[in-house]
C-alpha cells in the first residue's frame, strides 16, 4: 500500500524534507521520497505496510504541524522496487 501527500502551507525551507527523512528512519518499514515541488508544496510517497505507512504520515504531522496548511492524500498501488526513503529534487 503507498500513499502520496501534498503538503500545502509552510513546508519549504522549514527543514520538511530533512524531517521527513530522519521520521524515516524510525518507520523502516517504510520506503519512498519526499521532494519540493515549484509551486511551494512538498510530495511525499509512502509505501509499506498500511499501518506502518500510517504511523509514519501520523509522525510526519504530529512534528510538522505547525507548518502544513493543509494536505492532500491519495492512495495508490505499492511500489516493490523502492528501497529505504529519500529526498529527491
């Protein structure tokens, strides 16, 4: 199960990415990237188990929240040939 999320609000130049990463790191279960977007979102997909992908979304909220706006999730097919999570441009 992956989901991808479009963070709306101050998410750029707040560190979003480097958190999002570091959050990563203590759901291993889960793989995929976070990247800015031009237009001042940033994208993230999560793929991995649904409750792992869950938690990981939940703690990427719960840390940044006092920068999203808003967001955007949609659910889509998982990925087996993503490994780990990282940012990407």
């Amino acid at each position: 199960m992956a989901k991808l999320v479009y963070y709306s609000g101050d998410v750029q130049g707040v560190g979003f990415r480097a958190t999002s990463a570091s959050i990563a790191r203590r759901h291993p279960m889960v793989r995929g990237w976070v990247r800015n977007l031009p237009d001042g979102r940033v994208e993230l997909l999560a793929d991995g188990p649904a409750e792992a992908v869950d938690a990981f979304l939940t703690d990427v909220r719960d840390r940044m929240a006092s920068y999203i706006e808003s967001e955007d999730i949609f659910e889509r097919e998982g990925d087996d040939s993503l490994s780990g999570f990282r940012i990407t441009h």
